[in-house]
C-alpha cells in the first residue's frame, strides 16, 4: 500500500488543471448500457473508480479501452448482473440497474453494503423502479428486478437523491409513456446525464430543476459526450491555494457548478477572479471563521465539507460546520485533531476553533474527500505528514501528487511497509 508524504509550509503558486467529473463520468459509463452500439466518452478522468466501472462494464460483456477517449461497446451485454466484489468497491455502480431494467427487462445487483460516511441505502431508487412497474426482491444480497416494459409515472422523492435522480432518469427514458420525477436532484451531473441521453435520443426536459420530465421512446442509439470539469477536484484546489497563503489559477472548470463554494471562500476573506472557464483565488492574509451548511446543489456540496474544515481549523475565530445529507461524514475530526485541529463534534454540527498552526503528523485517511482533507492540512502543516490508505485518494484525485508538485508543494508517495 502507497502512503503519501508531504512537508508543508508552502505557500501554492501557479496553474493546475482540473480533469473530468468522475461523479459525471459514472452515470455516463452506465448509460451506455441502455444503448447497444460504440459509445465514445471524451474527458474521462484516469481513476480507480472509473476502472472499477469499466471493470463492471467488461464483466457484464461490454468492450471497452481508454485511449485519448474512453471507447465502449455495449452490443454484446450477456450478464446483465453487478457482482458484490465490484459493487462493495464502489457504491457507485448502482447506477447500472436502471439501465439494465430498461434494456434487458431483468437485472440482478449486489446490495451495497455499508459505507464510510453514512448507512447510504437505496430504497429511493428501489420504490422508483416498482412504481414504474418493476418487480424487485431481495435475494442473497443481490437485488433482482424484473419488468415486461417500464411504465411512465410520477416519483415523489421524499429526500433528494443524486444516483437515485440519475437511475430512474435513464430507466425512464426507455419506459413506456411519460414520467415526472418530483424533488429531483439538481446537480449538474444530473444535467450532464441528460444532456448526453437526449443525444441519444431519450426525451428529458427539465434537468437542473426539481421537475424531471421523460417521454418514454422504444430505443436508445449510442453517441459521444464530453465530461464535465470535476467540481470537487476544482474546489478542492481553492482551498489549497486559501490554505497555504498562495495563488492559483484553476482550468478548465465551470464557475457556475460553484458558486457556494466561491461565496463561503470569498466570506473566508479570499479573492476570487472568475473569467471565462477560469478561477483565479488568491489567499487572505489571514482566514476568517465562517460558518457552512451543507446541502443539495445549489447549496454547499457535502463533498467539500471535509476540505472546508481544514480551512476552518485555521480561522481566526470559531465556525461551525454542519453536515446535512450524511450522518456519519466527520471520519476526519480525529485525524485533523492529530494535525493539531481543536474540533469537537456535537451531533451533525462541528464545532471548528482555529489554530495558530498545525503541526505535521501520520494520518490515516478512512474517505475519499476524509483524504483530501488531510492532504490540505498537511500542505499548511508544519513539518512532515504522513497520509495513509490513500488508495482512498486515488478513486476521485487524478495524478494530485504531479498536480500539485507542479505549483510548488512538497509531496510525494512511498511504499507503506506497514
Ligand atoms: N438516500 C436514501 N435512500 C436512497 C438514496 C439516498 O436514504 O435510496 C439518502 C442517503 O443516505 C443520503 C442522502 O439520501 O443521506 C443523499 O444521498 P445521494 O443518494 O444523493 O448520494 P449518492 O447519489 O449515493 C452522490 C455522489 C456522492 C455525493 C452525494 C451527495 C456519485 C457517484 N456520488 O452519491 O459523492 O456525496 O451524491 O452529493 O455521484 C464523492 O464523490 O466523494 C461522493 C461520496
């Protein structure tokens, strides 16, 4: 196992570019099951979770290789069935069962189980499936879903959901009539899907508000999409030039898929230049406490929550940061608290006091954004920080090592011998 090194203390300078969505690249690699045929995906990210996808993908039959684009040929599907050793690895690939449904009429897919950052369960999309006509059991783990032919109808969901948005998006487009999901996702990785579904030839109207429409058509035929610039990997690179007094330019990336992020980092007392497709932050000499709320798009995303808290942790006051959409997302307190961090928990909410400085120290990182927080404390740490489990970082940060040794940092990876 790889662990991560970094000596802090730098101040961050330069330009860092900012790779496809691997939240956008997921449901578009999935949608490609609901057509048979070449599909072409431009800007996918060089991830764990994408290869843990296409490995999903290749198992159920499809053939698929990554050049300079991402190449997958769906035609030959035989096993239309997402194994638990793939699904246990990445929750994500629960987006596959929509898809299947629609095309295939059945589908069996592993329950994920439980997860880091929160119980995560998938009823939404499971009661989405059955009000569409689908006959779901559980059974050994797996769920099994049958259906003659999806029917249009309308979904109510009860809390909003990302996946759950995009799964029943794509099994709706091939149902039979119309369909109305109610409180839907607005995120623009729901758009992106989309998007990419009407060109198709799917008939959605009304991605990116809470009103989906879908007209059901009888197929699908492939096409090409270009992925989104990653929000979060965009985010993430803000706040290492907010944390270590420096100054970044970040592109290619959509400052609109942003703007809470940019209105709590300027309230933090940084200077942010939006200009076409680029961000440009330039730190405050010193960081102001503000408190943050998580919430849906277009709220502050939960998957910056971890690394706004390392910010926070050296605020000249007292913020609180309170996690809205998943229970269990503080893994980072404690290993923060190592890095010298004074948080305490009081049920959802953080209490962040900051620190004069934070000392270098070995961390564990236990998520994906877990990690990326404690990788932006270790650049403004004193001293050496030792990161390890980044196999965690490596599902969701492409080449962040090269990345960010390329504007200044200190940081490296080394074999774990532990
Ligand atoms: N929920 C249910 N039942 C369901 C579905 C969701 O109770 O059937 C609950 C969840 O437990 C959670 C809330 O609803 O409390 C929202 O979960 P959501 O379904 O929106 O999360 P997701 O679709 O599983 C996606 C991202 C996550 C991101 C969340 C929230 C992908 C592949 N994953 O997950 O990304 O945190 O939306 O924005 O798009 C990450 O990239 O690090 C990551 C975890």
């Amino acid at each position: 196992m790889d662990k991560l090194m970094i000596e802090g203390g730098i101040a961050l300078r330069g330009h860092i570019p900012i790779s496809g969505a691997k939240n956008a690249a997921l449901p578009l690699l999935a949608a490609s099951l609901i057509a048979p045929g070449e599909h072409t995906l431009v800007n996918v990210p060089r991830l764990r979770d994408i290869r843990t996808m296409q490995r999903l993908l290749e198992h159920m039959g499809a053939e698929s290789q990554q050049d300079e684009h991402f190449h997958i040929d769906t035609s030959r599907i035989h096993t239309p069935e997402a194994p638990y050793e793939l699904v246990k690895t990445m929750r994500a690939s629960v987006l596959v069962l929509g898809p299947l449904v629609a095309r295939f009429q059945h589908a069996k897919v592993s329950l994920p189980g439980g997860c880091a950052i929160g119980a995560r369960p998938i009823n939404l999309h499971l009661e989405g499936l059955e009000r569409m006509g689908a006959e779901i059991q559980l059974q050994h783990g797996y769920v099994m879903a049958k259906a003659k032919r999806l029917q249009g109808t309308t979904i109510t969901f009860d809390q909003i959901t990302v996946t759950g948005t995009e799964n029943l998006m794509m099994a709706a487009s091939l149902a039979d009539g119309v369909t109305v999901l109610e409180n839907a996702a607005r995120e623009p990785e729901v758009i992106a899907l989309a998007e990419y579904l009407n060109e198709m030839g799917a008939h959605i109207r009304g991605a990116g508000t809470p009103q989906i429409t879908i007209e059901g058509v009888p197929n699908l035929s492939p096409g090409t999409h270009t992925v989104i610039p990653d929000r979060i990997e965009t985010g993430t690179y803000m706040i290492a030039a907010a944390i270590t007094g420096g100054h970044l330019t970040l592109s290619p990336c959509h400052p609109e898929h942003l703007e809470a992020v940019i209105s709590k980092l300027e309230g933090t007392g940084a200077t942010i230049c939006v200009n076409d497709g680029t961000l440009e932050i330039q730190a405050a000499s010193a960081i102001r406490s503000v408190d943050v709320k998580t919430w849906p798009f277009p709220g502050f995303p939960t998957d910056m929550q971890a690394q706004f808290m390392s910010l926070m942790a050296l605020g000249d006051g007292v913020s609180l940061i309170t996690e809205q959409i998943f229970e269990n997302r503080f893994m980072h307190v404690l290993e923060l608290r190592r890095l010298g961090a004074d948080i305490n928990l009081d049920g959802r909410t953080a209490v962040v006091r900051g620190v004069e400085s934070l000392s270098g120290a070995p961390v564990m990182a236990t998520d994906l954004r877990a990690s990326a927080s404690l990788v932006l404390a270790g650049l403004a740490a004193d001293g050496l920080t030792e990161i390890r489990r980044i196999y965690h970082l490596d599902r969701g940060y492409e080449t962040i090592e090269q990345k960010l040794t390329a504007v200044g940092a200190r940081i490296w990876r080394e074999r774990d011998q532990d």
